[in-house]
C-alpha cells in the first residue's frame, strides 16, 4: 500500500474506532510493521491531524475531525455502487475488498441501496490456494516497474519459462490479462492470469520504461484489429 493511501486510511480506521487502537492492531490491519505506524502517527501529528495517543497506550482521533467530503449526485452515486459491485467479476481479491471498504463509506453518507443489483460472474478468483496467481501483485510490479519471472502454460498445455516486463492488467469477462513485454519474444504478449503457474517478482527493474513501453502497446492494440497475439 502506498504511504498516501496508508495515511487516509489510518485516519478512516481511526474515525470508525469506538476506543483506542494500538500500534499493534494498526499495523495488523493495515498489514505493515509496528514501526510503520509509529513513523506514520508521527507524521499525522506533524500535518496537524488531531491524533492523540501513544506508544503503548493506543492511539484515537479528536471527534468531529475528518478528510473533506466528495460531493456525488444521485446518479454519480449510483454510478459509483454499480462500478464497485462490478469489481466482483474481476476476480481481484485485492481490489474487491478495497470496493467493499469505499462502498461502506458510500452507505455511511448515503445509506444502502440494496435494489441495486450486480451479477458476481466473471473471471476466475486470484485464490492462492487454487494456484491462481495474485492480482494484486502484478498490479504492483507495473507501478514499481519490476520484471517478473513467469512459468505460463498455453492453450495447448505447453509450457514456458518468461522473463516479462509487466505493463497493464487488462480485464475481460471471463479471464484477466497480463500485458506485458516479453524477453524471450521480444516483443508485446498478452498472459492469461489462470495459465500463470507461477509468478516472481525480481530485483532487476525497467524504471523509466513503462509508460513508453505502455504507449506503444496501446498504439499496437489500437491499430491491431486481430485477437492478441498467443503466448
């Protein structure tokens, strides 16, 4: 999780406590280190956000405090519940449970809107326990512009080893695709995300690249009205 996003979050934790939060059920929640939060906190008291609290004691937020709201219509607000619920067809376990936390400070403002209904079916989950490599994951290689490792099986039940500088994560129906430059290629191959067998993420990176790289994708799919080439 990247630090801004952290910061909002402990603030919005913090808000929906009922008493104080330790540094270690902070840090368990956000999924980071204790000495994550405490360097977090401190820089929350230094922007003025009224924390109080310590290490040790626990930490809570001054009532009445809180991030200005965003204004939505009723339409955008609508808008907004049906593009999260759809999140579901992605199968992005990441990316669901970060819909669910927006959606629940939607209904916090605004109240439920159960009526409104979205059919879950779509992609295969990125369950570990299946062998399903994570979304998550590979959504964080392409910001950190780190090259992976792959092991992807084919179609036909071939299979490769792949270095591949990842670019987009692309969504459809019914799989999910990984974009990405491939070495051994040399070239643009889109990945199936159920063939990924296996997945690392490696020390050598490609910073700088990516969004040239990701241009010239982009310009390669917008002119290729052919399915994506196989991997």
């Amino acid at each position: 999780m990247e630090r801004t996003s952290r910061l909002f979050e402990l603030i919005q934790t913090l808000r929906a406590a009922t008493g104080p939060l330790t540094a270690e059920r902070l840090a368990e929640t956000l999924e980071v280190s204790v000495r994550t939060v405490y360097r977090d906190m401190a820089s929350l008291q230094a922007m003025r956000v009224p924390v109080e609290g310590a290490s040790g004691l626990g930490y809570v937020l001054r009532r009445g405090y809180d991030l200005p709201p965003l204004n939505f219509d009723t339409e955008e607000i609508e808008a907004l519940r049906v593009g999260l619920a759809m999140l579901a067809r992605t199968g992005d376990t990441s990316l669901e449970q970060a819909a669910r936390r927006v959606c629940d400070k939607v209904e916090a403002l605004h109240g439920p809107s159960d009526w409104l209904v979205v059919s879950p079916w779509g992609a295969p989950r990125d369950d570990p326990a299946l062998g399903c490599v994570s979304k998550a994951l590979l959504r964080d290689a392409i910001r950190a512009e780190r090259k992976l490792e792959l092991v992807y099986k084919d179609s036909e039940g071939t299979e490769t080893r792949r270095i591949v500088r990842p670019l987009a994560v692309n969504y459809h129906i019914e799989c999910v695709m990984l974009a990405a430059w491939c070495e051994l290629r040399g070239t643009f191959r889109h990945f199936r995300c159920d063939r990924i067998e296996s997945c690392t993420v490696l020390d050598a990176c490609f910073a700088g690249q990516g969004a040239t790289l990701r241009s010239l994708w982009a310009e390669q799919e917008a002119g290729n009205n052919a399915a994506p080439p196989a991997a």
